[in-house]
C-alpha cells in the first residue's frame, strides 16, 4: 500500500540535518522548529492561522472545542469516515447527528445534511463537520450556504486532504470573525472572486492529520487546526497547552495536545514537497483510470453489478488522491486475490460509524444510512503513493482483470 522508504531515500541528508537542528537547540516541545511549521502551513493553505498539535485527533477536538461546542450542542458528520471524526464530538462533550453519503464521493451528502432538524436528539444544531475524504474536497459552496442559511459553523474534517482545492465557489479575502466565537459563529466570509481555495480555508475552522500515511506526513503522530479567526486560533493555541495563556496560570481546563520539535522540523521539510507528490499522485490516478479502462474493467456505477467502479473527481474538485478507492460487490474475496499475490489494499473503512459497537448509545441502527452501509461493504484502496512505478499499477490491474476473469 505504501513504501515510506521511497519518499525518505531523497530526503535523508535534508531530514537529518533538520533533526540535528532541533536536538542542537534542545526545542522538542513547540519551539522555532514548530513555528516555523506554523508559519509555513499557514501560507501555503492561504490562511490567517495554522496551529500545530500533537495528532490529527487532538486538532478536531482543538477546532470544536475552540469555536466552543460542547454539552447542549449537536453536530452534523458522516457515518463514513475514521472513528475519530465522532470521537472528537463526544470528546468535547457534544452529541453526534449523523446524515448519509454521496454514493459517487463517500462524502457527506449535502442533500442528506439539508433534511436535519434544528433540534436532533435533545440538542441544538450548531456546526456540520464534512470529511474531505480519500483527499476530495466535499462540496464546500453548498456547504457554505447551508451554514449561512442555518447560522451553523463550518468545520471541516481535513485529515486526508492536504493540497486539495474547491473550486466550484468563489473566493476573496477571509473575513475574521474575532469576536464571534462560540457555537452560534455567524455565516461563513464572503468570497468575491473566483479562485479555487484549499481544504483548511473554506469554512471557519479545520483540523489535519500528519499521521504517517498521510500525504503530507510527519515521522509519528502530528496534526494542525487552520482557521482565519484570530480569536478560534488563540483559544487553540490556549487549549493545546492546558488552557495557559501564561505559564502555569490555567484559564480554562485544556489539555497537552503540542506538536512536537522533531515532527514540526519533518514537516518543514516535506512540506516544500508536497505540492510535487500531490502532482504525482494525480498522474497516478490518471493512469489507474487508463489501464483499467483499457482492460475493460470499469463499470459506469455509482454502484458495480460485476466488476469494479472507479473513483471519480466530480466537477469543481481538485483530489489529490490520498487514496485510490474502487468499488466492487466482491470486495473481501479480491482482497484476498491480491494478497496472495502479495499486492497491499486497504479497506477505508469496513464498518460504518454508526455500526460501531462503542457508538451504540447513539442510538443508530442498521439501515438508517444505506450508502454508508453498502460503501463499506465495496470500497478497496489500492496502492497510490508518489514513487509507485507504471509497471506495479499495471500489476495490481492485470492482478484484477484475473480475479474478475
């Protein structure tokens, strides 16, 4: 599925040099290594404030609990996604409402969000948390209407899609919304041009991950909450260091949730890479697309009948193919094909959400969400990584063509 050893091969000398640094100045808990991070994620995504945190899980919880949701709020997310996307509202004290998939993305269906009530089992409504899943943007303009509409705040799941754009709405300047924080935030900042803008700066706050197999990647766990309110970023940064704003006098109950020197100083570095891999892995998916359609393997869909279904990158998207994720109704036998011929695949994820043993007290059941449910049973990851070679996609599809044969 992925071969890290590719990646860090070129970037040896620059990575040990760069972790030198860090051991030479004795700054392994934030410091410059991480401010330089900071500094550096915030241009590229083209926001006011990127946060650094010590997983991706801590920086949901840092953005939810920043914009100050918690107990007597609800937040609308997807059944499909990793366990931390709920985890997250549990943690910081709020109840999950959970709305269905789009078939084609697998991501949180817009349609799906438009039909949750106000009021959603016993709480008030104040935020939606999209997942831009397998790295593609959800569809940020309807989104963003549906908050402004319902004066929900816009929080977006960004774990999978570092580099991803929308560019089906339009973009200005952020506004900062300073002094209205908390769960009723306001509606999002206007955008008054056309340009496409970057998962982390469509809504009003957003949360990352740099787990190892993430396209942008530290060496350990790492993540980042990214927004363009002064006041979200400040009560994050608060939060992240047990709710000190001055050392050792607490504001608030917060939590130890700091990046890292070494990871920041890892991430600096790949960071002037990332916009390459993220290229590679576009001509990767490309190819996927070609020779599967050569070998006259694909299937129209949305769902397949006997062969496979293609991921796709709908309009106004630019994917960056953090994953690589067919569909096909015999999934788990494939699965197994493919690792006897020792070919990797991944299944993201097996089990919805709101199927999950330790969500029961949600009080879901099977069927209430039916593409959710039928996507876990099909979906397959393939390999897709920026170094994979033309001649191993052409093994994993003639891997395919003899299973499906």
């Amino acid at each position: 599925m992925l071969d890290l050893a590719r990646q860090y091969q070129p970037l040896h000398s620059e990575l040990l040099q760069a972790l030198d640094h860090v051991l030479e100045t004795r700054q392994f808990i934030l410091g410059e290594p991480v401010a330089h991070f900071e500094r550096a994620a915030a241009a590229h995504l083209g926001v006011a404030h990127a946060i650094g945190c010590s997983s991706g899980t801590d920086a949901l919880w840092l953005a939810l609990a920043a914009a100050g949701i918690g107990p007597g709020a609800a937040v609308v997310t997807t059944p499909f996604s990793f366990f931390a996307t709920v985890s997250a509202i549990l943690r910081a004290g709020a109840t999950p409402v959970l709305a269905d998939i789009d078939p084609v993305t697998f991501n949180l269906d817009p349609a799906a969000v438009e039909s949750v009530r106000e009021t959603e089992r016993g709480a008030s409504v104040c935020a939606v948390l999209p997942v831009h899943l397998y790295g593609q943007c959800v569809d940020a303009g309807r989104f963003l209407r549906l908050a402004r509409d319902r004066g929900w705040m816009l929080i977006e799941d960004a774990a999978q899609a570092w580099g991803a754009q929308w560019n089906g709405i339009s973009a200005g300047a952020p506004t900062d919304r300073s002094s209205s924080v908390g769960w009723k935030a306001g509606a999002p900042a206007d955008r008054s041009s056309s340009v496409g803008w970057k998962a982390g700066s469509l809504g009003d706050v957003a949360a990352f991950s740099f787990y190892p197999t993430k396209n942008l990647s530290a060496a350990g766990d790492a993540g980042m909450v990214s927004t363009n309110s002064d006041a979200l970023a400040e009560r994050a940064r608060m939060l992240r260091q047990h709710g000190m704003r001055r050392r050792y006098h607490h504001d608030e109950v917060g939590w130890n949730a700091r990046m890292d020197g070494f990871q920041g100083a890892i991430l600096s570095v790949k960071l002037k890479y990332i916009a390459a891999w993220n290229d590679a892995r576009r001509t990767l998916a490309a190819r996927y697309h070609a020779l599967f359609r050569a070998a006259a393997l694909a299937e129209s869909g949305p769902c397949p009948v006997r062969g496979i279904v293609l991921p796709a990158e709908v309009p106004g998207a630019h994917h960056v193919w953090h994953q690589y994720v067919i569909r096909t109704p015999r999934r788990d036998a494939l699965r197994d094909f493919l690792a006897a011929r020792r070919i990797g695949s991944e299944i993201y994820y097996p089990v919805p959400l709101h199927l999950q043993a330790a969500l029961r007290p949600l009080g879901y059941k099977e069927g209430d969400f039916p593409q959710a449910e039928r996507a876990a049973r099909e979906v397959l990851a393939l390999p897709i990584f920026p170094e994979l070679r033309e001649d191993e996609q052409q093994t994993v599809v003639a891997a395919i063509a003899d299973f499906l044969s």
